[in-house]
C-alpha cells in the first residue's frame, strides 16, 4: 500500500512523513478514524514507508526507543521531500517502489509487516489466531480496502459469529515481536480493530511499554472509547478526519469509474465513508425514496396494518440495506433543513449548493410536516436505530419501535399524505 493509494487525508499524510523525519514518532500509534476515512490504508503506507528504509540505522539491540529514537540522524540527513508525500516522483512512494523489497510490501508478503485482526475459531478445539486467516486478509484488502468489521466478518464465513482477539493471539504477537527482523531495520505491527481486545489485551502492556529495538505498533481503531485504557494511556494519538466529500465523489470517479453526477449524489450521502459510497454504489438501483414514502403514509395515515405490512418488507432486506435506508433518511432530513436554511434567505451559508429536484421535492413535503426540533428528534431515533442494527438487534422489533416513535415524534403536525 502506498500513500497514493490512500484516498485524500494529504495533511495527516504530510504529518506522518514530518514526524518519521524529525524523530517524533512513538513506538505505538493509535489511528483513530471513522469507518470508511482510510485509516487502515493509510496505517498500511505508514508501515511500507518505514520497514522499507533508505538508510539502515545499524544501532545495538541494547537501546530502547525510548532512549534511542526511532529514526536517527542518518534518514534525518536523506529526508523525503515533505512537500511531494502524495507525488509519485521524488516522494516516499517513489523510493518504496524502488526498493528490493516493494514487491513483498505490495503483496502484504514482507517478513516484518505483522498484522493482528478479529477472527473466529477456525478449527474446533483450537484457539483461534490472526496467521489462521492471513490468506484470506491478503485478499481481503486487495478486494475491500476501505471495509469495515462486518465485511472481513463476513468474508470469512463468521455469519452471526462474533471476531475477537483473543489470549492466544496476544501470546502469538509476543513471540512474533521478540524475533529478530528478517529484512528491515524494523519489525511493524499492525493492530486493527483493538477494540476487540478484551481483558486478554493486558498481556500486551509490558510489550507495548518496553517493546524490542525498533518495534513499531500501530493500531487502527474506528471507536477509541472501547479500547481498554491501560493499553489508550501507552499510545500517541493519530486522528484520521473523515473524507471531504469532493473527494469521495472524485475517488468514485477515478477508480470506480462513476459518472460524474451519480458521483456527486452518491458523495454527499456517504457522509465523508468511501465505504458507505461504494454500498451505495453497489445498491444504486434501489427505490428508497418509495420505500420512505410509504413508511411516512403508513405512520401518519394508513394506520397499524400498513405499518405491519411495511416492517414486514424492511425486515427481509438485510442488515446493510437497512443501514443504508436509514442512513437515506437522514440525508433527506439534512437536505430538508438546507432548503428551510435557503427558504429563509440564508442562501450565503451554502456556496455552491445543489439540489437534485427529486430530492428538492420530497425535502419541501418533509418541512411540511416537521419543524427542525421534530427533524432532529427523528434524526437521533434513525442514528440509535442504526446503531442497534450494527449489533444485529431484532429487525422487526427494532422498526416497529422506531415506527411508533416517529409516529409520536410527528403527531403534532396534520396528517399529510406523501405523493
């Protein structure tokens, strides 16, 4: 993985770059980015940049990070223009791929680049670890860079199973990281998904504090308040801002040869995800603006049946369309309150705005119903609501709560019927 790879974050690249070359770097980094901002590429580039190194450092074993940095003054005095982190020429994706090595980096084959992610038991009886699935990772992330939790679970056969990191993985990257490095001055590993470490994750203090001479860990979270504290407390914060929206749409653009104007559509609804975008790419044919219509006339004036009958329909589609539906809804919602914004004049504060005229339509019948205290309202009950589906709540309890939710969220205003 290079940097080029790694969809925009050209400032948090240009940090990285600047922190290696003036010896700022911790020997444990915590990548703290929302699903889809690229933070497990970009903690993938990071390692490349590092185990392929210019100018080996030759130190004794003796000293620690913590005495020694990591990068001393011999990569100091070859610096990597800081100014072409994302230029194929005279950048450190030029020099990675000039290494002897990049082949190995490339096909994630490099003896000193470890990765650690959930897993499921693999074989009955045995523990299950990270090397287990290292095939299936390989191709994992040549397939999905951008994937989440679900889509590796999913990809491995887990259904309904629940990935872990479990005591034996822990005891595994112990023995990996007490090796000596094969090929590089220094031995990365990759963390991803820490969260799913649970208590076993202590066994990793000591090695996390005190690591091996020119040991790099970097783990890549997309929810640091989940991550035990004693392991937090030992890191140095990275945080990997989500995408512009610009660059969502001329990445689908780009590289998943999107037209343009679907493109942008399909951006502003991803919300800074690039993982979200290509689902919403994937399921572009789907008809939820239908689907929301008649979810809002069964709750303001169809009644219980048509209700029942609608959950029974959103029930069969499957976690990630439902995500996705709901996730529509509030982009409707949003672009709602940009028309009432813009109703009222306030046209200044939205340079360059533009709305498609279906969605301009449904958005002006929405502010009829609802005021922005009752959008908002509704808004948290769709965010709770796809929280809940994240960790595989009961889909038709779940939207039949939310629908009577809503129903008493929006019973104050006339009933109206959506056409």
């Amino acid at each position: 993985m290079l940097f080029k790879d790694v969809i925009g974050q050209t400032e948090t690249k240009i940090h990285l770059v600047e922190l290696v070359q003036n010896n700022r770097l911790s020997h444990a980094l915590l990548f703290a980015g929302k699903e889809g901002s690229g933070a497990l590429p970009l903690a993938m580039a990071l390692a490349g940049f590092i185990c392929l190194n210019p100018a080996p450092l030759n130190r004794s074993e003796e000293n620690s990070l913590r005495e020694d940095p990591l990068f001393g003054t011999d990569l100091q005095d070859k610096k990597i223009p800081v100014s072409s982190s994302t230029d194929p020429e005279g950048g450190p994706d030029h020099w990675m791929q000039k290494h002897p090595s990049y082949s190995k980096m490339k096909a994630m084959v490099h003896p000193d680049i470890h990765f650690s992610y959930p897993v499921i038991t693999k074989k009955t009886g045995t523990p299950p670890i990270s090397t287990d699935y290292i095939q299936e990772w390989r191709e994992f992330i040549s397939l999905y860079p951008y994937g989440n939790i679900y889509d590796w679970l999913q990809f491995i056969g887990a259904e309904n199973k629940q990935g872990n990191i479990t005591a034996q993985e822990c005891n595994d990257i112990i023995r990996k990281l007490n090796l000596k490095s094969f090929e590089s001055e220094y031995k990365v590993l990759i963390v991803w998904m820490p969260e799913y470490l649970g208590n076993e994750g202590n066994k990793l203090l000591k090695l996390i504090e005190e690591p091996p001479p020119n040991t790099l860990f970097i783990l890549v979270t997309e929810n640091e308040s989940q991550i035990l504290p004693t392991i937090l407390s030992r890191t140095q914060l990275i945080r990997i801002p989500s995408l512009e929206t610009t660059e969502v749409e001329s990445a689908l653009v780009n590289r998943a040869k999107v037209a343009a104007d679907q493109a942008r559509q399909i951006a502003s609804v991803a919300e800074g995800n690039y993982r979200e975008a290509l689902q919403l790419l994937q399921h572009a044919a789907e008809d939820w603006e239908s689907l929301l219509r008649d979810w809002l006339n069964a709750i303001l004036k169809t009644g219980p049946v048509a209700q029942v009958k609608w959950v029974e329909e959103i029930s069969k589609l499957g976690r990630e369309r439902q995500k996705q539906f709901l996730r529509y809804c509030n982009h409707l919602l949003e672009q709602a309150v940009r028309l009432r914004i813009m109703e009222e004049g306030s046209t200044a504060n939205l340079p360059g705005f533009v709305m498609p005229e279906n969605e301009k339509d449904f958005a002006k019948r929405l502010n009829h119903i609802a005021d922005i205290s009752q959008q908002q309202a509704i808004v948290e009950e769709l965010d709770r609501a796809s929280y809940y589906i994240e960790r595989n709540a009961h889909a038709k309890m779940l939207f039949h709560a939310l629908t009577i939710k809503l129903y008493h969220i929006l019973a104050n205003h006339k009933l109206v019927h959506i056409t």
